[in-house]
C-alpha cells in the first residue's frame, strides 16, 4: 500500500515571491504570508421536473491577502500615485514553492493583473517586535508556469 511520505510535504519557508512592476522585477522579501485564492461565480438554475436548485458555474474571481513585514514603502508609493493621477497600477506576482527535500520539485504560479485593494500608510505599535502589515488583492488572471512533479517513492 502506497502512503505520502512526510519528506515530499511542502515547507511553507522554502519559496520565493518576485513582484513585476513595470519593467522592473522587485524579490518579495519581506513577504511573511501570501495566499490567492479563485472562487468561481455561480448561477442558481430552476428547471422542471425538479424541486431542488442546480447551479452552473458562469465565471470566477480572483482574490488574495498577503502579510509583509512594514518595511518597504513600495506599495504606498503606488497608492500614492493611484490617489495623485488617478491612474490604478497592476502588476504581476510570480510565487515559487520550493523545498528541496521533497521529490515534488518546484512549483511555479503566476498571478497576472494584480491590483491592492488597500495599503497602510503609516503604522506605529508599541507592543509589536516587528510590525507588519496585511495588504489585500484582486488578480485578473492565474498561470501555472510549472506544476509540482510526482512523488518519487511510494512510501514503503
């Protein structure tokens, strides 16, 4: 009988976020917590013969939060610049899970389009060792740039 062997698991440490603004590509260090999630739009349907609803899939969005240590002004400067111009700024976010003792190998995903929902300006905390900050997202379209492999051993 065939099991996951525990060393094939994910670490969530072991990974890399890059953003791409423009032409410039900046490696999300400061990154503590990323996770983007679609949820897909339904549509209830009523047909005869039926008494229950059914209900067909019509579309999806695309939404995130991510944690990051308050220390880069980037995201405020871009919120700046949006409440300034009235231009809105997206941008792309390739995540990378990597954990090199799992037989899975690496994943790549690409979030494209993405856009904040809201940024802090300013934060101060007292009672905080590192301040941090949760930044919302929406993300207009997914590439799984490489999937995850298959597992090397069946766990014997």
């Amino acid at each position: 009988m065939a099991f996951l062997k525990a060393s094939d698991t994910i670490s969530g440490q072991e990974g890399r976020a890059y953003a791409v603004i423009g032409t410039q590509t900046e490696e999300m260090f400061y990154v503590k917590t990323l996770e983007a999630t679609v949820e897909k739009t339904k549509a209830e349907v009523k047909t005869l013969g039926r008494r229950g609803v059914q209900h067909k899939a019509t579309g999806w969005s695309g939404s995130g939060t991510m944690t990051i240590f308050y220390m880069t002004s980037r995201f405020r400067e871009m919120m700046l610049s949006y409440m300034n111009t009235g231009i809105d700024q997206y941008f792309d976010i390739e995540v990378t899970n990597d954990d090199p003792s799992s037989s899975v190998g690496a994943q790549r995903i690409m979030l494209k389009g993405v856009n904040l929902d809201s940024v802090i300006m300013a934060s101060l905390d007292t009672e905080s060792d590192a301040l941090e900050e949760e930044v919302s997202f929406t993300f207009e379209d997914v590439q799984l740039v490489k999937p995850f492999g298959t597992p090397a051993g069946a766990g014997l």
